[in-house]
C-alpha cells in the first residue's frame, strides 16, 4: 500500500493512541494510530541483518513485535534472532545468534521475561529482556503432540504465545491446538479438531481467547 504495509503479521499494544505492527514482507516495523495512520517506522524495507539507528537497521521477515518499559522486542524470523528497538529509534540484537531454529511469536509479562514460539525449533523459550539470557521453557526440540513435564511435552510448530497470571497460552499450529504451560506442566485445553491453521493469540479477557 501507499503507507508502506505490504504483509503485518503481528500487532503489538503500547500506549492509548498507538499500536506497533511487524510487516514480514516490508521487513519493518511500523507504528500506526488508532486510525491507522502510519506514525513512524523501523528498518530500511530491505531483507538483511543491520543494527543501528531506524533508518539504517534492517530486518528479514519480522513477524511479531512487543512493547515494554518503553522499547519494542521484534521477532526477526528470517534472521532466527530477537531484536531490540529503544525509544529513541536504535535497533540492536538482543538474543544470542544460533539459539532459534524459526521464531515466529512473542509473549509478554511485565517481570524480567518475555517468551518466544520457535515455530521450527519445535519450543517455547523465556528471554531475559535485560540481559538476552534465553532458557528453554517446554518442549523436546522434536516436532509431536505430547502432554506432561514441561521437559518431555512435544509441539508441533507453535507459531505464537500469550501469557497471563504465570500462564503461557501456546497456538500449537501443527497440532492444531491450543496448549497451556503452568507449573513446568503442559497441557491441551482445546479439541483437537477444532481449529485449522491457528495462527495467533490474544487474551484472555474476562476469560476468553481470540
């Protein structure tokens, strides 16, 4: 489009008047008004792997964004990297290279952690948003359908996350379901042949899920 959108991916909440969109096609990052005007955006539009300021930064298929104490966390899936954006516009890579196979979603808490879908690592993982500490939450690393000890449990491309009360929601998008982390414990809370080709989540409010 003439705003530079081409394909937003994933949505990211922030103040009242303003949301943050991971465009995978245009390779940016964009802030939109409610309205949805485009209000400024992140990277060059070129695929590539480039920190530095927003307008030199460059991003390959960013596909979910998150906001917290002021910066912007991006899933940059084509780069299997985590990526920082400070309020002041500088980009920087947060995560280590080599940790993801395929990120694709981003949770958020308001502690220390946010959490990671690795869609082709088959797991969920929790990074420390200060530090770039990335530990494994759940998951074997081979793609299955298995419930239990967060040590043991199989996904099947878990393509995005949303956490709330120390609960993480995982769209587990081969399987077609949606599991729950709690307590080092996974489990399923949908039927397994409710949904097909699940792709993100929000929530809950006033205890549903979109």
């Amino acid at each position: 489009t003439e705003d530079g959108l081409n394909a937003p991916w994933g949505i990211g909440g922030a103040a009242n008047s303003y949301r943050y969109i991971a465009d995978a096609s245009a390779h940016k990052v964009f802030k939109i008004s409610l309205e949805g005007a485009v209000i400024e955006s992140y990277g060059t539009g070129q695929a590539g792997y480039q920190d530095g300021d927003a307008t030199v930064a460059m991003f390959n298929t960013p596909t979910d964004v998150g906001r917290s104490s002021g910066n912007l966390y991006v899933v940059d899936k084509g780069n299997n990297l985590i990526r920082k954006i400070t309020s002041s516009g500088e980009v920087s890579t947060l995560s280590p290279s080599g940790q993801f196979v395929s990120p694709t979603g981003i949770g958020q808490t308001y502690g220390a952690y946010f959490y990671i879908a690795d869609e082709g690592g088959h797991k969920i993982y929790k990074i420390n948003r200060s530090t770039g500490e990335t530990t494994t939450v759940a998951g074997t690393g081979t793609a299955g359908y298995v419930d239990g000890s967060a040590s043991t449990a199989q996904f099947n491309s878990p393509v995005a996350i949303t956490v709330n009360n120390n609960k993480i929601y995982v769209i587990d998008q081969g399987n077609g379901v949606i599991r729950k982390i709690e307590s080092d414990n996974v489990t399923t809370i949908t039927g397994s042949d409710q949904f097909f080709d699940l792709s993100d989540i929000a929530g809950p409010r006033s205890g549903w899920f979109y």
